[in-house]
C-alpha cells in the first residue's frame, strides 16, 4: 500500500490566525458570514488545520465575537457548527501531551464540542479559551501565584504543580482553597522506569472547581464552574485496596478521580467536606 507523504512544511499544520476574510476556509464561512457582516475582525478567527494532509483527521476553526465562541469541525466531508455563548458551558476539559492540547466541551444542553491544537501556537486561542471558561476574552491569567504565601508548601512539595496549578487562574481571578496529592503508581514497569509520581491539584476558585493531574503522560484539567453541580467525595475503593477520591457530575456520574494513599484520606475528605455538602446515603 502506497503512503502519501505530506509535503506541506512543518508550520502548515499548526494553528494559524487569519488576516484577511478571503484567508478564511470557504467551508467555514457560512457559519461565521453574520460576524463578518457585523464588523468582526480577521484575527478573531483561527484555523486549525489537520496534522497530516491525507489523514481522515478533523481540522477547526475557532473564532469568536461580542462575548460568544464558535467552533467548526471538519471531518470526512461533514461540518459540525457550535455557537457557545455565556452560559453554555457545563463543563471545560483541557489536556496537553508533548505539544498537543485537546479541549473539550460540555454543555448545559447535553451536547460536547471539542478541538485540538498545537500547543506553541495556543496563544492565537487564548480569547476562545478565556471565553469558554467564562472569562472576557482579553483576559491574561497570572505567570505566578499572587498569595505567593499561600503557596509557599505547594513550591517546596512540588516545583512543577506550583507552576502547572496555574492554570486554574485561567478559570477564576482567585484560589479560594486548595489540596495537593502526589501518589504512587503501582505498575512495576511505571516504578522500574522511574518516572515521576503522579500528582493531583484541586482548587475551589470563585469561579468553581477545578481538578489538575499530571503524570508521565501529561497533564490534563476539568473545570466545573459553581453555577453547575458538581462534587468531591473520599470513600473506600472496591476490594478494600484503599481510599480514592472521587468526582461526580450530572453527565458522567461519580468516577475514581485519584488513588490516595494511607494518610491522604483526612485531609482530601475535609477539602471535600469544606465544599460539597454530605453525600445521601449508598
């Protein structure tokens, strides 16, 4: 089987801000016409182009106006449209492996959209971003903790999760709380290739929950704004192997979140405690 080789440059296949109306897909135009007919610049528009030029895989263009997203999926010859306007949002997840980051989007309505990208062009998607996360699109989160002393634990314990907590500014303008967790993994090919621990990093925000974890693989967030129920809770783990901690949301119900180990229980059980209210009986 002959395979077709890609022979675009590098850069063709990252993200690429558009400047002129004519630069934009034609494909994309139709859903971003009214935009463009009310004044919505070029730049506001970005397109996201599918990493091998003869692959099935999706491409996107993400663009947004006046406070409102829209995001455009084409794959296998189908154009999926979401206009996301403040509100919508029941749920952002943001993961990034190597250098590709994957968003994904719940909404109060039932229905998921989602992108990927190339992370060294995410500042072109930082007003999408912002805006999904209920933030004015302008808005540049902090490079560092302003309560520096409030994390001064979190640098000593973790010099990497101090930096990557981070990205729970890019939800809310302040971290109410906070818990950090590192674990063990139990895999012995994971311990003989001595590769970090994995680590968990909860967050109430005053704009609601956000839950990192970072491990070999990468690093991957949800935020869960506080107008959307959502919850923590610690409880045994089947077979009696131990404690995890555990999230629940309407969409997906309650899922092992983290695997705690012996001493974690009281404090991870006491952040949940100071947050969500006592679970109903099982």
């Amino acid at each position: 089987m002959n395979i077709l080789e890609d022979r675009r440059p590098t850069l063709a296949s990252w993200p690429r801000r558009m400047y002129d109306w004519s630069e934009v897909p034609v494909p994309f135009q139709a859903a971003l016409a009214g935009w463009n007919a009310a004044g919505m610049p070029p730049g506001n528009i970005t397109l996201i182009p599918r990493i091998h030029q003869h692959s099935g895989a999706p491409e996107y263009a993400a663009a947004w106006f006046d406070g409102e997203v829209c995001l455009q999926r084409m794959a296998g010859g189908r154009l999926d449209v979401w206009r996301i306007r403040p509100g919508d949002v029941a749920q952002v997840g943001y993961s990034v492996q190597l250098i590709k980051c994957t968003v994904t989007v719940r909404l109060k309505e039932g229905g998921r959209a989602g992108f990927s990208y190339n992370k060294t062009k995410e500042d072109q998607l930082y007003p999408v971003l912002s805006l999904l996360l209920g933030q004015p699109a302008g808005r540049r989160p902090p490079l560092r903790h302003p309560d520096a002393s409030a994390f001064a634990q979190l640098l000593q314990e973790s010099y990497a999760m101090y930096y990557t907590s981070l990205l729970a500014y890019r939800f809310g303008g302040r971290i109410l709380d906070h818990i950090f967790l590192r674990g063990k993994h139990q895999n012995l090919l994971y311990l003989l290739q001595r590769r970090p621990d994995p680590e968990c990093f909860c967050a109430m925000t005053d704009a609601g929950l956000v839950c990192i974890l970072t491990d070999f693989y990468g690093t991957s967030a949800l935020y869960m704004p506080k107008s959307f129920p959502c919850s923590l809770r610690v409880k045994p783990l089947p077979r009696g192997k131990g404690s995890g901690l555990y999230l629940h949301t309407l969409e997906d119900g309650e899922h092992l979140y983290f695997h705690l180990l012996p001493g974690q229980e009281g404090p991870a059980g006491a952040f949940a405690r100071r947050w969500f209210s006592p679970p109903a009986a099982d």
